[in-house]
C-alpha cells in the first residue's frame, strides 16, 4: 500500500507524474467486498495524482471528507514531504472512478508531525489533512463523516465498513468500471493482532501501536489502493469513522488483519486545523 511519487515543480507546464507502485509486502483494496449502492458512504474521496504514463489524474488512495473543504488521508499517502500540495487532486461523490471526473485542487497538506518518513506507515502517526481550494457542494451523494470523541472505544469484535477502490485480492486490481467497494471487518484487539503479526515476523514487540487499530478477518479486508481511506463504525444510530487505512501484509489473510490509524487519537489534533462541521 506504500506507493512512490516522483514530485516534479507545480509550476508552469511541468506536471508531477507516479510511476506504477511496486508490489511489495507491504500492503492494504476491498477484498470480499460488494459494490456500493448510491448515498451510503457519501465521505469517501479518491485522492489523486497525475501520469504521464496514462495522461490522467489517477487515483493512488483514498480519503474521507471530515467538512466540505478538509479531507483526512494517510500521511504515508502524500510523502515524500517535498511533494506540494499542487501535485495532488480530490474527487469527492463519486462511485466508479474517473466516471464524469470533476476534480477539485488541493492548497494545503498537514502532515502529522509525528508521521516517520523513514518508517512510513508502521511507525505510525499516519495521518495527514487536505485543505481543498473550495468547499465541496454538499448532497445526498458528498457528506462529511463524524470524527468519534477522543474517549471512544472500540470492542473487539464489533462489526465496522472500509470502503475503497483497491485491490479485490493480493496483486489482483479492481476490474472496470471501477465500482467502489465496501466490506464489513471485524475489530481485532491490539494484543491479539499485535501478537498475530509477531509470530510471524518474529519483528519488534511493539509492532501494533498504540494509536494502531486492527480489523479484519480472512477473505474480509482493505488492500493496496485503498490506504487513506475510511474505516466507519455505527456509534449512537450515526456513522463515525474510527480508523484510516494505513498498512497491512498481503490482504485478506488469516493471520494479518488490516492496520489503521486509530483516529480516537488524533482527534484533538484534527480539531487544531479542521473546525467542528454539524452531524446529519
């Protein structure tokens, strides 16, 4: 799921360009997933970046939008740091991707200060904020997800949706036309996901942080191309999204679920930059 940019000068004609991602262990698209029916995640973003190769904006992660002009995305997902916010585009409301694109610039990119360039998304902090050049006209079809409250905690176990447009299994692109994907994941405690992944990796023993959350089962999981987005839990009758994609090995295995950016930890910084927006 780590994808590397090639930053060029946002300046006159020249255009910033991304090589293919190079497969790697590394890894968070919906796998099991279904396609998406109209209004019901409404927050999810496709952040994109230009190719040469293709002559398009193409979409290299996802996002949620958090109020009509901020969008929250993995920090991993907009580094290297020299990249400026010019290289990057939104597409907010959309449900196949580049169907009838109509795609917004960003101004301004907030990295998480704690975010590890070096370590990418397993050193975590992986989070990032997109300030867009206008605010998205918002409809049944673009709304912002609640952030939770710093205190909220998410049993193991509980049932919650990641949404995206990557990969359907390992290193198997999602098909055209591009459908956006949901599939509901199970929550894993930290301790047991953190144990899962150093049985097999015998790493560290802090692989799983605490500003970490797991979820996942196998055959149920997000993938590559689906970093930065959303993953969302009912809370009090409403959605609030309590993760953001951020790194895994393979997908939709037994053993490794998927690893989010735990957003209960980050919500007071957010709160720094991003004013409160009115729920539903």
């Amino acid at each position: 799921m780590l994808w590397l940019l090639l930053a060029l000068p946002c300046l006159g004609g020249s255009v910033p360009r991304a090589p293919d991602p190079r497969p790697g262990r590394e890894l968070v698209g919906i796998v099991g997933g279904c396609d998406v029916s109209a209004r019901r995640f409404p927050w999810q973003v496709s952040l994109r970046f230009y190719s040469l190769r293709h002559g398009q904006w193409r979409h290299v992660c996802g996002g949620s939008l958090i109020h009509p002009q901020w969008v929250l995305t993995a920090a991993h997902c907009v580094q290297p740091e020299e990249l400026e916010a010019c290289a990057f585009r939104v597409q907010v409301g959309q449900l196949r991707l580049y169907d009838h694109d109509e795609l917004t610039r960003v101004v301004k990119i907030i990295r998480h200060p704690q975010f590890n360039e070096s370590l990418a998304a397993r050193g975590g902090a992986d989070v990032a904020l997109l300030e867009l050049e206008a605010p998205a006209t918002l409809s049944e079809h673009v709304h912002p997800v609640s952030l939770p409250p710093a205190f909220l905690r998410v049993p193991p176990g509980k049932t919650c949706w990641v949404t995206g447009w990557g990969d359907i299994m390992y290193r198997k692109p999602l098909p055209p036309p591009y459908p956006l994907q949901e599939v509901d994941v199970p929550i894993v405690g930290n301790e047991d996901c953190g144990r899962q992944y150093q049985n097999h990796s015998g790493g560290p023993s802090e692989v799983i942080r605490e500003d970490m959350l797991c979820a996942g089962r196998e055959g149920r999981d997000s993938c590559q191309g689906d970093s930065g987005g959303p993953l969302v839990c009912r809370w009090n009758c409403s959605w609030v999204q309590v993760g953001v994609v951020s790194w895994g090995s393979f997908c939709g295995h037994q053993d490794f679920p998927g690893v989010y950016a735990r957003v209960t930890s980050y919500v007071s910084w957010i709160r720094q930059y991003v004013p409160r927006f009115p729920g539903p």
